[in-house]
C-alpha cells in the first residue's frame, strides 16, 4: 500500500516522493473533485517555524508512511471509508498538495 507524494517542498517529503509524516490527513468535507482536496499534513520547508509553534504540528516518522496513515475527511470520495482511505496506492500532487487519488 503506497502513499506517493510529489510535493517536494514539504518537510515530510524525502528521497523522492516519500512521505514521512506520522499521520497524513486529506482534507475538504465537501470536496467533489481532486482540486478541492488538500493534503492537510502539508508544511512547506520553509515556512517550517510556523508551524512548530502550531498544536497540529507532527514530528516527522522514521519510517514512510503508507495508505495505512492516511485519515480522509473527503466525504464524497469512494475510498473514504469512516474517514481512513482504504485505497491501494495513493498520490499527493506537486502543484497544491490535493489528492490525486479522490475518486466520486
């Protein structure tokens, strides 16, 4: 079970595409297409201070995360399943952190 992220400038992004944040979190209840999905575990490298000071901000995992991480509030989304994905692979995109997985 993959997790693929594209976003490159997140501080869990490492070796090429994979995610290490201890828990990813996809966001946008009402979303009804991938665009309005928002990975909500993204944090640009550089505005990093921000968010440490930030309640919700996780300490990156020593292990890459995979689908099992991935908690969904994208209601409309055929693998959100009591807020968990349950797809197979999924896959963050590069030009705004949505999922590229979201699936009506």
């Amino acid at each position: 079970m993959a997790l693929k992220c594209q976003a490159k400038d997140c501080v869990y992004n490492e070796n090429n595409g994979e995610c290490f944040a201890n828990t990813v979190m996809i966001g946008n209840k009402n979303a009804l297409t991938t665009s309005g999905t928002t990975c909500n575990s993204y944090v640009p490298n550089n505005q990093v201070e921000l968010y440490e000071l930030a309640d919700d901000f996780l300490e990156p995992s020593t292990n890459a995360s995979d689908v099992r991480n991935i908690s969904c509030s994208a209601t409309n989304c055929k693998y959100n399943h009591n807020q968990d994905c349950v797809a197979t692979k999924v896959k963050i995109n590069d030009q705004n952190a949505s999922c590229e997985t979201f699936a009506p």
